[in-house]
C-alpha cells in the first residue's frame, strides 16, 4: 500500500556518439522493434527471420546500449527509494534510429520525504530536493561507462548451404552473447544534468 505517493515526468534530450556511447536510452530492445513494426523500407518485421537490410549488427548492438542505459536508470533510482516507471516513451526512435527525447513518469511510492541522495560533486552533502534527487539518480546512470555480458541480435546473414549456398545467405536466429562496452552518454553529472528536465505532476500536501 503506497504512503503519499508523489509524480513525476522526467525528460531526458538525446546525445549519441560513436560506439560505445551511441544508442542514447530506451526501454526496448532491438527484438521488440523488429516483433512490433514495419521497418523504413516497407518490409514488415513481425517475424525475426525476416530482416531488413538495414538492420545490422551495429544497430542492434547500439539499441542494446540504450536498453542497458534505461535499465541502470531504473536501477539507480531503485537505489534511492521505491519507484513505479509508466508511460515511457522513445520520441523518434525506431529499431535503427536512437530516440530524440526519453520521456517516462515516476510515481514516487512513499512520497518526497523518501527522496535524498548523496551529492558526489559536494561531498558531505545530501541532496533533499525531491526533483534534484531525481535528475542526479538519472544523471548517474547516463555518464556510467560499464562492460556487461549482455544478449544481443546479430541479424547477420550466415552464408546458405548446399547447391544455394554460394548465392543464397540466411539469417541468424536468436541472440549471441558478448562482452558489451557501453559508454556515458554524458561526460559528468553537470552536463547530464542539464539535459534533464523534471516536471511534478502531483505532490501530496500531507
């Protein structure tokens, strides 16, 4: 049962690099994109054997990035107090395109009161403000720079066998393991600051 539970909207404007720092953030995966959609080239997706020639390893191992970004969003936020995550939204994104804007609301379960956090740029400090303490959960996870063993989509296509196999390829099936590099979006909490906007949406006043 929640206790003054308080909401938030949180936006997040979009930064990608090169690899490792590419992808931005986003709650999907490149097997969710591909499950649920028509591809850019009119091909329809809605089955994995069924690639798109734009669909490369590269944009799959980005798309892998951005969901581990969002994961160690909800992660560090976890750490701080309990939150419920609806309404996510990936503006412009797609199974090769990284989103412009990452929005998601937060319902803050026991209320602002729960909210404080450590201020690493002052050490000694706490951070009590209810949407300070959220940006910085967020900022922390978009400057990680982490290595996971991660599942990623290799759309690959293997060379076919048989009579066919010099002009015939097929695709990979399923996912292959790897160790993944996966880079800040941001260089420091300042500049990941910045690039979030925190709205309340509803603070109980007892």
């Amino acid at each position: 049962m929640t206790s003054n539970p308080s909401f938030y909207r949180i936006s997040i404007s979009g930064s990608s690099g090169s690899a490792p720092n590419d992808g931005f953030v986003d709650n999907l995966r490149m097997e969710d994109y591909l499950s649920n959609s028509v591809g850019a080239d009119g091909i329809n997706e809605s089955s994995l054997d069924n690639f798109s020639p734009t669909v490369t390893l590269t944009n799959s191992l980005a798309k892998r990035r951005a969901n581990i970004r969002y994961n160690g969003i909800v992660a560090q936020m976890g750490l701080v107090t309990t939150i419920y995550i609806s309404n996510v939204v990936a503006f412009g994104a797609n199974a090769t395109t990284p989103a412009t804007t990452f929005n998601f609301d937060v319902l803050v379960d026991h209320g602002d009161g729960s909210l404080a956090t450590w201020d690493e740029n002052n050490p000694g400090t706490v951070i009590t403000n209810s949407v300070a303490v959220l940006a910085r959960t967020v900022s922390r996870a978009l400057i990680a720079n982490v290595t996971v063993q991660a599942d990623v989509l290799d759309p690959t296509a293997n060379t076919g066998t048989g009579v066919l196999a010099s002009s015939k390829s097929v695709p990979r099936y399923g996912v292959r393991y790897e160790s993944l590099s996966v880079g800040p979006v941001y260089s420091t909490l300042t500049t990941a600051n910045a690039a979030i906007t925190v709205t309340p949406l509803y603070q109980p006043t007892s």
